[in-house]
C-alpha cells in the first residue's frame, strides 16, 4: 500500500472513532440530563415556618434551601396553619407553582 493510501486509512479511521466518541458522548450527556430530570421531578420539598419565615426544605433535611423573605405571619391564618405543619410538595414545578400562589419572589 501506498504512502498516501496509509494515510489516507489512518484519517479515515481517526474520524470513525472520533466520530463514534463523540456520538456516546452526546448519549451520554443526554442521559445525565434525563436523570437529573427526573430526580428533580420526584424529589420531595416541604415549605413551612422557620425562624418567622417561609423557608423551602429538601425532605428530611433540617437546613432549608432557600428563606424568603416573606414573613409567615403576612399571609392569610389558614395558609400560616399550613405553613405551621409543613406543606409537602413533589417536583420543583409545584414548589413553583406554590411560591407564586403565595406570591413569594
């Protein structure tokens, strides 16, 4: 086989396995992106009083996430009974869905 020829075989198989590397790699990313997608969907939150405020919590955790600066007792008594006892909360799409009911920023 020729010098070229050589060459030639070498760049070609370079690209496959380049190519190929670069395909399981996308999958990959794409499989990372789906996990932490689900993980974050099932994963359980709890809103509730803390030191006067409303705090987010990751279940079973006692240092929240995240307080607000909205104080507990602003909001109406029902809410504030909720808030007391801890609302439990499946997704951060419902963790949204709750701060803007409550309108916390």
């Amino acid at each position: 086989m020729s010098f070229y020829g050589k060459l030639s075989a070498a760049l070609i198989s370079m690209v496959l396995v380049g190519g190929g590397a670069a395909y399981y790699s996308n999958i990959s990313a794409d499989v990372m992106k789906q996990v932490t997608e689900l993980s974050d969907s099932i994963s359980c939150y709890i809103i509730k009083e803390y030191q006067g405020m409303i705090a987010l919590f990751k279940e079973g955790s006692d240092t929240p996430l995240a307080v607000y600066s909205l104080p507990a007792d602003s909001l109406s008594s029902a809410d504030e009974e909720l808030l007391k006892e801890g609302i439990r909360l499946r997704g951060s799409d419902e963790v949204t869905r709750l701060l803007e009911d409550l309108d916390i920023e």
